[in-house]
C-alpha cells in the first residue's frame, strides 16, 4: 500500500483534506459518490488541497475504473471561482481480513501519511450524497476544532431499527453523549483521531470485519475527542423490511456493542445521565423510500423462539421476565404487545450474560433475535399511524427508559 501512495502521489508531502470510499464491486453508484464529493471539496474547499482515496476490496465489476475515470468537464455550474489546487485520486487495494474495517485502516494510514487536518469517509452506495456533504462531514472539524462528525439522516420510520432499539439508546445510555446514529456509515473525523485509532488492537479482529462504524463512534466518546453531529438529509440505500434478510448483522452489530462495555465499563459505570451534542446542518423535510414490514411473520419468529429457545432464556432472564414472555406468546396477532421496559430489561440481561459468559456468546445473541423480532413487531403496530416525529418521540421515550434502567445494570454487572 505504501508503495502505491508514492507512485501516484509522489510529489504531494501534506494534504489539508482526505476522502476515503470503501467499495466492493459499487461500479452502478460510485461514479455518483466521486462526483460529489469532487464538487462538494472544490466548491466548500477551493484553495485546500485534497485528495480521495477509493480503498477497494477486490471489485471485479469495474468499481475502479469507474473511479479513475469521473471527472467535472465544467466546474462552472457548481462554482464562483475555479479551484486552486487540482483534486488528486488514489485507487488502492486494502490488506488485511475482508471487511470495512481493513478498509477504513487504509484510509486512517493515508490521513496519517499526508499529515491531513480534515478526513471524511462515505459509503460507495449512496444515491442521496450531495456536494454539501462534504461541507457538514468535514468544515467542524476544519474550522471548528472538532475530531469526529457523526451522520443524521432522516430516514423511513421503520428504517435502521437496529439502531433505534439497541445501539443508539444504549450508546447514550451507557456514555451519556446522544449521537442519533452511531452506526451511520458516513463520517467526519480529524487526522489526530485518525493516527489514535491506527494504534489500536483491532484490526485483526472481528471489529475490523463487521463493527468498525459502532467501533469509531464509541472510542471517539470514550477516549475523550470532540464529537458532533451534522444533519444531511435523506440517506436513500437498499433498505429492507427489518423482519427479513437479519443474517449475521444484528449479532455482530449487538456483539460490538456488548464487547465495547466491557473495555470501557469503568467509564460508563460513573455516566449519570446524557447530554446533547453540538449539532451542524440545515433540518428540512425530506422524502424517505417507504418500507414494507411483515409484521406477521416477526411475531411468528418471536412465538417460535419462546416454543424453542426459553431454555437457554431461563439462563439470562429472571422467571418473572419469563412468565411474561410466554404470556406474551399466547396473545392473539391484534392484541400483541411488547413492552419497551421488558425490552431495555431483557438487553441488559443479554449484555450481563455476555459479559460473564454464562452462555456461549455466538449462541446467546442469536437467541435474542427473536425478541428484537417481537419488540419491532409490536413497536410497528403501535406506531403505524404516526408520523416521523411522533416515532421519534417514541424512540426519544426509549432511551429515556434505558436511562431510568441503568442502576440495574451496574448493579448486576459485577
């Protein structure tokens, strides 16, 4: 990799700016993503000098050619003024195990090489980026100081609920810093953050595979940098009934989160409640992509673990949270209901049991989907009348219950 940097940029001692885009075979959206983040560096930053790294994976379908090959005939339609410095490309493949994470080390040693003040990383299958992203992503950190610019979208109300019922109010809970979407995929950060997390342990391990962005977000807090939020917009992707096509993201996602706390439950053992964080970006209403949710079929999957896996449950659960999930399980479909206090109860449970590993990890948070399946089963029916802001008050009333939760956990953890 090293190698690859001085071929293409041999001349090029510093840059202020640094872009990196992951990919894997991304050749229908990324030529999109490229253009941009051109015209976002040359119209918000015209006299930085800049460079995008396209950190790839081994696409086989032309991701990097598509890559080399956009360019912006005509910089007139989107600027007063040309830029100074020209916008330098790297096409480079990454080492280490497949995943976003070894991908993402590429870039953090490219925002090391080049000693870059701003870094920004965004995902190749974006339909929704805009120039003015790169604006949101990288000017709190180019002008104001910060170290780490987390995403906020606005999004489908049953969209990213993995999110929205683990790692957001749990992350809040647990650090006392509300960052929206933790595991957005779009970020901002500083070169000095950059250089901190290359000397970290991780990129070897299951977190440089799966947990990088969950991973990012938490050592930022943790570790003490500046973090914020910028709002931009809608993020339209392939999104997907939350009922369905589960595979192994909610285990790895979840088992981050629960691995996170063990590193750092010094810290959030003393956090007492949460905070705001600074927030940059225009709020306008956006249109979202509607998402089909088969309500049906995630009550089926909950009734089928309580019939399969109560055996393993009874090893994490209290027998009271037991005898309400089976009084659950015999509701009708139209009475169904999973409360959200059982809910922020049972995931402290599971992050207890993985902790002291009464249960084979892997084997443990794949018993709980079935539970994540019934509170998102119940959750939709009970909001399916409501607007995106009454859903967010209703995620708002979420984190407030982890909050109000916590003394049980500290009190159980140890």
């Amino acid at each position: 990799m090293e190698q690859s940097f001085q071929i293409k940029l041999e001349e090029m001692k510093e840059t202020d700016i640094l872009i990196g885009i992951p990919s894997y075979n991304n050749a229908r959206t990324i030529g999109h993503v490229v253009r941009a983040v051109i015209a976002g560096l040359a119209k918000y930053f015209p006299k930085g000098k800049a460079v995008l790294i396209n950190s790839d994976g081994g696409s086989t379908d032309g991701t990097q050619e598509e890559v080399k090959k956009v360019q912006i005939e005509d910089f007139k339609t989107i600027l007063t003024s040309h830029p100074v410095h020209p916008i330098h490309k790297i096409v480079t493949p990454y080492d280490g195990i497949p995943g976003k994470g070894s991908a993402f080390r590429t870039i953090f040693e490219a925002a090391r090489r080049f000693n870059s003040k701003a870094c920004a990383v965004v995902d190749s299958d974006l339909r929704s980026i805009t120039p003015e992203w790169m604006e949101l992503l990288l000017r709190p950190v180019y002008e104001e100081g910060f170290d780490y610019v987390a995403p906020l979208y606005a999004r489908h109300k049953f969209d990213g609920t993995i999110t929205n019922s683990i790692v957001y109010p749990l992350t809040r809970a647990l650090y006392g810093k509300r960052i929206r979407q933790p595991i957005g995929g779009d970020f901002g950060f500083s070169g000095k953050l950059a250089s901190f997390y290359l000397t970290k342990e991780v990129w070897e391990t299951d977190v440089a595979r799966f947990g990088i962005d969950i991973w990012m977000t938490t050592t930022a807090i943790a570790e003490g940098f500046k973090v914020c939020q910028s709002y931009l917009g809608a993020k339209i992707h392939d999104v997907k009934d939350p009922g369905t096509d589960l595979g192994p993201m909610f285990t790895q996602v979840v088992s981050s989160v629960y691995r996170l706390m063990e590193k750092y439950e010094n810290l959030w053992k003393e956090v007492k409640e949460s905070q705001p964080i600074p927030t940059f970006g225009f709020h306008y209403e956006v249109g979202v992509e509607p998402i089909s949710v088969n309500v049906g079929r995630m009550i089926g999957n909950f009734r089928l673990g309580v019939k399969d896996l109560m055996e393993i449950w009874r090893r994490v659960l209290s027998s009271e949270t037991a005898q309400w999930l089976e009084s659950i399980r015999r509701l009708s479909d139209e009475a169904f209901s999973f409360p959200q206090d059982l809910w922020v109860r049972i995931v402290y449970d599971f992050a207890i049991a993985y902790h002291k590993g009464s249960v084979h990890r892997e084997h443990l948070l794949k018993s709980m989907i079935p539970l994540y399946l019934g509170r998102m089963a119940s959750f939709v029916k009970e909001n399916q009348k409501s607007s995106a802001e009454e859903v967010e008050e209703e995620i708002e009333s979420v984190c407030q219950a982890f909050e109000e939760m916590k003394p049980y956990l500290v009190e159980r953890w140890a």
